[in-house]
C-alpha cells in the first residue's frame, strides 16, 4: 500500500516503512503526529484517487531527525563593472519516517 501526501507545497509518495525528507515542519524529534493532505491511496490493483484529498485517509508519521541539507553556493555576477557576490544557503528538513496508511 502506498499513497501520495502533501507537506510544504509538495507531494510525496509514503511507503510503511519508509524514511525521507520534507520542509521543515515545527515538530520534535520522536514525535508523532497524522497528515491529512492525502490525495492518493493504491492498495495494489485498486487506487484511489481524491478531488484533491480523499476522505478519511491519513497517513502516521513520526519524526526521526531535524536537519540541514548540503549548502547551496549562489555566485552572482555581472560582467566588465567587476561585481561579484558569494553567498551559500542550507535549507532546514524534517526527517519523516512513515508509521502507518490508514484509509
């Protein structure tokens, strides 16, 4: 069983079982918590589809870590008026790992 849910304006497929990462999300590590925003559920031959989210699925999830990903290096550059700007980033994540599919 699988279902595709929605976290930070992005969608995701859940496996039972399965670990990864999402915009941060203001939760501990270790804590439990339910998403809603599921908006497909496939249980082998059958799928179903919401329009956008289909009633009364959820998903359990638990929070295994909060992280940062790789830096980004932003070089900005314009050329002959010697301009040059080095900047990095690091996007904060959730780790999710997903408990259980209820539908």
């Amino acid at each position: 069983m699988y279902a595709i849910i929605r976290s930070g304006g992005r969608q995701y497929r859940a496996e039972v079982g399965q670990e990864f990462d999402v915009e941060r999300l203001p939760y501990e590590e270790n804590e439990s918590f339910v998403i809603n925003e599921v908006l497909l559920v496939g249980n082998g031959a059958s799928t179903v589809i919401g329009s956008p989210l289909v009633e009364g699925a959820s998903v359990k999830v638990t929070v295994t870590k909060q992280l940062r990903g790789d830096k980004v290096i932003v070089f900005r550059y314009r050329q002959r008026t010697n301009y040059r700007r080095r900047t990095g980033h690091r996007q904060y994540y959730t780790r999710l790992r997903i408990d259980e599919i209820i539908a």
